[in-house]
C-alpha cells in the first residue's frame, strides 16, 4: 500500500452517545420494614463519544471504515440508593491538528492540538433520578423515578490540518520533496513530473545543538487551485497550520521568479487572506545551475519583502544558511 492511499486527512462518522439509565422507584424493605421511604438510586449516564489527540497518530486512515461510532448506555438505578453504572465511553484517537465540524452545519466545534487532550464530540444521556429525590412533606413514598435522557445522533466531520514549523509553498516540481528528503529522514516519493506528491509529507529537520523543526511538503498547487481546481482545497487546507511558510521556485521557472511568487502568494490570499500574515521565506531552487554572474543578476529581481536564499538540495548548496533563515523565524513569535 503507498503512502498515499495511507494518508487520510477527512472522515465523516456517525456518533451515538449513550442513553442515560434509568432512575429507580423502590421502596426500603427488610425484616423490620413493610413499608419503608423511597430509596430509588439514580441511573448511570450515558457514555459520551470522547476525541482524543494522539502524537503517534498522522492520519485519520483508521477511522476511514468506522462510519458509525455507538457509545454505551447508561445502566438503570438500583435499591439502597446504589447509583446505576455509566456508560462505557467510545474514545477516538486522532493526530494533532484534527478539527472537529457538525456535518449539517459546517460549523467548527473543536479542534485538538496537544498530546492527550481530549473533547467530548457527543455526549451521552444524563441519568434519571430515582424516587428518593421525589420525597417531600406532602408525598412520603413517590412510587416514581425519572427515566434516563436519550443519547444523541450526529453526524460529524473529522478533517486533518497538518501542524507543522514549516509549510513547503511551491508548483509541483519546484524541489519540495526533495529538499523534504535531504534535510530530514523522511523519504517522500520523488519523481520527474507534476503532483508525485499527493499527499503531506512531513519530516523532522535537525538543526545545531541538538534542536530540530517539523516541515511539511505540502502537495504542489496550481493557478486556480483557490477556487478548487484540481487538489486545491485539500492541498491548501494543510498549509494554514504551518507557522513558517518557505515558498519555492526553481530557478529555471518559466515565468520570473516575481511572477511566480505573485502567483503563488495570490492563490493562497484568495483561499484564506490570514494566510498573508504568516511569516514567509523564498527559496530559489536548483540553484546548481547558476553561475555566480546569473545567480546575482537574478537577485536583482527578486521580489522585495520577503527574505530569500538560492539552495540546492542535490548540491547541499545554501541549506545550513536556509535552516538558519527558518528557525530565525520559527523562533521570532
């Protein structure tokens, strides 16, 4: 199996809670006691549908054939005001960055980011109360309790933004995957030709003294990938959760690196506009087939604002001043 039938970043599952346990009606008896007070317990609640993160998970594929997720029922009270046991929570593991959305709605619920955190998505049915709590001065002995709350049924959608210290911008081909697979242990499938990513990669990029970043090589967007031609909102969905944005492009582009870089920085304004907020770095890749002369007459040329660097993967050429750019950058926050 490839890595990219592996990778799932969106589930849509059926959440039931469980029904809350009844509330009991008994009347105290023993040898001594024909006709005692109420002494009812109350039912078990119902088990919730529970989200938990989990930093060893990268993908939602182990949710993929789970479309209906059913919580256990609460059990009902018993005498001797014994409370009824609740009901067995369902626990869904899922990988950082995992947002939570109601699928009629669209609306967002929550969205996890931390080792162990964990949400309820829906909750089960609260216990009835059992007939001891109806005693007053006017009714001694109620011979009724409350039944348990029904559980909910909902739909909801689990989407994966992949959390990342750096986000890989670039067209396909533009040398993400491989400088993915030079900087860190990751080996992403690497190809002569568009979109051999089509899924994230990510990958653990070791820095000096022993600190290292998460970068993503996000798959390769096309012009018009904001309106949703091709991949696009799959594709750009994962680069809102990057801190650092590295846009890359080939040095034997084309267009102009200006025009290039214009054209990459539109798609992801018109897809989301607070990504323009987000701090950005420029690589100019295959730098290995410049010559010092045409390397600083396209310097020249580049576009202003935003700090840039000229690297080649294959060469190791630039990469110790583009790490150094990155954690600067990284760190800044």
């Amino acid at each position: 199996m490839s890595q990219g039938s592996n990778f799932v970043d969106y589930v849509k599952v059926c959440c039931r809670s469980g029904h809350g346990g009844a509330g009991s009606s008994h009347l105290h008896r023993d040898i001594l006691t024909s006709k005692g007070g109420p002494d009812g317990g109350d039912g078990g609640r119902g088990g919730h549908v529970i989200v938990r993160g989990n930093a060893q998970f990268w993908t939602l594929l182990h949710l993929k054939y789970r479309k209906h997720i059913i919580a256990a029922d609460g059990e009902s009270g018993g005498s001797s005001l014994r409370t009824g046991k609740n009901g067995k929570d369902e626990i869904l593991e899922v990988p950082l960055g995992t947002i939570a959305k109601d699928a009629e709605t669209g609306e967002i619920l929550f969205e996890i980011t931390q080792d162990g955190e964990t949400k309820i998505l829906t909750s089960g049915g609260r216990g009835g109360l059992g007939n001891w709590h109806f005693k007053s001065s006017t009714q001694q002995t109620p011979r009724f309790a409350q039944p348990g709350e029904e559980g909910q049924e909902v739909w909801n959608i689990l989407e994966l933004k992949v959390l990342a210290d750096v986000g890989l911008v670039g067209f396909p081909n533009a040398g993400k995957s491989t400088l993915l697979s030079v900087v860190s242990a990751a080996k992403p499938e690497i190809a002569d030709y568009s979109f051999t990513t089509l899924v994230p990669n990510l990958g653990i990029v070791a820095y000096r003294d022993n600190k290292s970043f998460v970068m993503a090589d996000i798959p390769g967007i096309i012009e018009g990938a904001s309106t949703g031609k091709g991949l696009g909102f799959r594709f750009l969905r994962h680069i809102e959760r990057n801190s650092v944005l590295l846009f890359m492009i080939p040095a034997d582009t084309s267009r102009t690196i200006q025009e290039e870089y214009q054209i990459l920085l539109h798609e992801l304004t018109e897809y989301n506009p607070e990504l323009t907020h987000k701090p950005r770095i420029l690589a100019i890749t295959k730098a290995d087939m410049l010559d010092e002369e045409l390397q600083q007459e396209m310097a020249k040329e580049l576009p202003a604002g935003i700090e840039a660097v000229f690297i080649s993967s294959v060469a190791q050429k630039g990469l110790t001043e583009l790490k150094d750019l990155l954690w600067k950058e990284i760190n800044r926050a």
